[in-house]
C-alpha cells in the first residue's frame, strides 16, 4: 500500500486521481483551499488537508500534517491548476501571478518540501497541458506555466535520480472538468474540431496514466500526453485547422 500526497485533490483530475488509487487500495493526502467539491469514492482513505500551495509556508504545513499522519509519501502528484485567459497586451499583471504562482511555482514549492523525505522508489508526477507545448491564443500566462512545469520536470528528474526517484510529466488535453464548464457550445465544438479523437477526455482517463506513470519504475524525465491526439496535430486536427481561444486546454 502506497502513500500518495495530491495537490488540487478537491475536484478535477486531482479529484478522479484520488478516487482512483484508493479504489486500488492506497491512501492519499490532498492539498486544497477550498472544501471538496464531492465526497470521495473511498473517504476512509483520504485525508483532506486545506493547504495552499502559493504559499511556501502553508506547503511546508501540510507536508508536516501527512508525515505526522502517515509517516511517509510515495507518490506525489503536482495537479494543482488555476487558468486566466487573456492576450499578453490584455492580462492583467495580478492574473499572470496567480496562474505562475499555482501552476509552477506551488509545483516547485511542493516538490521542495516533499524531496527531503522522499525515499529511493518514491514518485512525481507533473501535470502540464498541451497549451505548455504549443501556442494557443489567450494563454499567455497559463501556457508559459505549464510550459515551465516542463522544464521543472526534466531538470528534476536529473537531479533526483541518483536518489531513486522518478519525476514525470503528464500532458492532459481538453479535459472536462470545473476550469473548462464554462465554455459555450460553439467554442466547445470548435476546440473539439482540433481534436483527432473527436472527443473531449474526461478526468478518470487522465488519471489513469498519471497512476500508471507513477507506478512505472524504469520511468523518469518523461513526457506523456494524454489529448486524444491534439498534440500530434499542426493546428488541423479533424476540421479546418481553427486553434482554441483562451481555456482551449486545462485541468
């Protein structure tokens, strides 16, 4: 039985991440600043702590809070995620902060704290985007985190290898979760246009490679996308070639 510690863990993918590995047995401790949107599939197994990983100290907290509780962690999954859209010459300042605070910078923080006690055959997995490696309109600031969070993940895996612990990074495409509800149909359709798959993903098909990712143990510095074919396309996907606005990808 595997400790997991899952940042985001309130809804979306890290939400469908918890189910999942407590469906499998394992225990897992979630970060999150706001109360779960839904109770989790196997709530004796979870351990919610209210955590906020733009602040380093609160991070170093709830580390503290899930070594007192569990006395280890295996797994650690960095699917904490806010999105503002907006072009470079439109977003405001406050905006580009948030979303390199959470996405990135609460990444880096929560890895910091976690490393230290991390042992040979522990786990990492970052959650990126497809916006991370190619250029959507209006993602300025989320698409330069998640980019980031790419370059977090292969010096990482470098780093700590030596140590016996793997660090990987999972692409999700256009996912139905919290930050993408908000869409309207026509851009709905024209973003699901672009896809090859023909289809959005839903959040326990993401989860299931970010277990299976966490769980390969001759993996590390890995990039897996899991977009339904997004990122293999040019801009053409299966219709005419229209890129996602703001929110085209996001977890």
């Amino acid at each position: 039985m595997s400790t997991w510690l899952v940042t985001g863990g309130s809804r979306g993918i890290g939400r469908a991440v918890v189910d999942h590995v407590t469906a499998a047995g394992d225990t897992v401790a979630t970060f999150s600043r706001s109360a779960p949107a839904r109770t989790p599939a196997h709530p004796e197994r979870v351990f919610e702590v209210k955590a906020d990983v733009t602040d380093s100290e609160s991070v170093r907290r709830g580390v503290d809070t899930v070594l007192e509780r569990y006395g280890s962690i295996d797994v650690v999954v960095n699917s904490a995620g806010v999105h503002h859209g907006g072009r470079v010459d439109a977003l405001d300042r406050s905006a580009w902060d948030e979303v390199v605070s959470t996405n990135l910078t609460g990444a880096f923080d929560v890895c910091r704290a976690v490393v230290p006690v991390l042992r040979p055959g522990a786990a990492i997995v970052n959650v990126g985007a497809v916006v991370g490696f190619r250029g959507f309109p209006g993602d300025v600031a989320y698409g330069s985190a998640k980019a980031g969070l790419s370059g977090l993940t292969q010096v990482l895996s470098v780093e700590l290898a030596p140590k016996g612990i793997r660090v990987n990074l999972v692409v999700p495409g256009f996912v139905d979760t919290d930050m993408t509800a908000g869409l309207t149909q026509k851009a709905r359709e024209r973003i699901v246009d672009t896809i090859p798959a023909g289809r959005t993903g839903r959040p326990e098909e993401i989860a299931e490679v970010i277990a299976a990712v966490a769980r390969s143990t001759y993996m590390t510095g890995a990039t897996v996308p899991v977009d339904g074919g997004l990122l293999a396309t040019f801009g053409g996907g299966r219709g005419s070639g229209v890129v996602p606005d703001s929110n085209g990808t996001g977890n």
